[in-house]
C-alpha cells in the first residue's frame, strides 16, 4: 500500500470534488501535523490541522477549533486517494 505520507492534490478528473472543495491541496506529514491549503487566485489560504490513522479512518482536528472529524480513506492500486467525508467520495492525486 502507499503511504499517504506527502502532497495530495484534487484530482482534476473529479469534478465532483473541484466544484465542492474547489483547487485544494493536503499534506499529511510524519509527524501527524496535516496542511490543508486552498489555492485562491490571488494567494493560498493555509489550515494547520493534526491528523492520525486508525485502520481505514483518517481522525483529524484543528487546535485552533478543536472537533475531530472522521473520514474513511482508501489508497486505490492507481495510487490515488480516496477520502469519504459525509458519504460523499473525493479523489486526490499524490503530487510527484
């Protein structure tokens, strides 16, 4: 399985996902620290977020406003990811 240690942005594929998240990227570090950055025209707006695995769930929190979130997760043979937040399916592709 590949780790979802890296960059991962919104697979331009997804169209779902760009017109609901729009030109997001996460990073999800080794540290369990996980950067959620949304790429606006004129700058980037940057969410500092930690994050843990536990089986197939990814719990993440933000301290700033702290409330764990719960999202199932899925590393495809493709090597995309997949999150599944709310029963809806984003699927994210691991910058090189």
């Amino acid at each position: 399985m590949n780790s979802i240690i890296g960059i991962w942005y919104v697979d331009s594929e997804d169209l779902n996902s760009i017109e609901m998240l729009g030109n997001i990227s996460i990073e999800f570090k080794a540290n369990g620290e996980l950067i959620y950055t949304i790429h606006l025209e004129h700058g980037e707006q940057i969410i500092m977020m930690i994050y843990e695995i536990q089986g197939n769930l990814l719990i993440s929190d933000q301290p700033s406003n702290p409330q764990k979130e719960k999202t199932k997760f899925l590393i495809t043979e493709a090597g995309r990811l997949e999150l599944y937040f709310g029963g809806v399916k984003s699927v994210f592709k691991k910058s090189n």
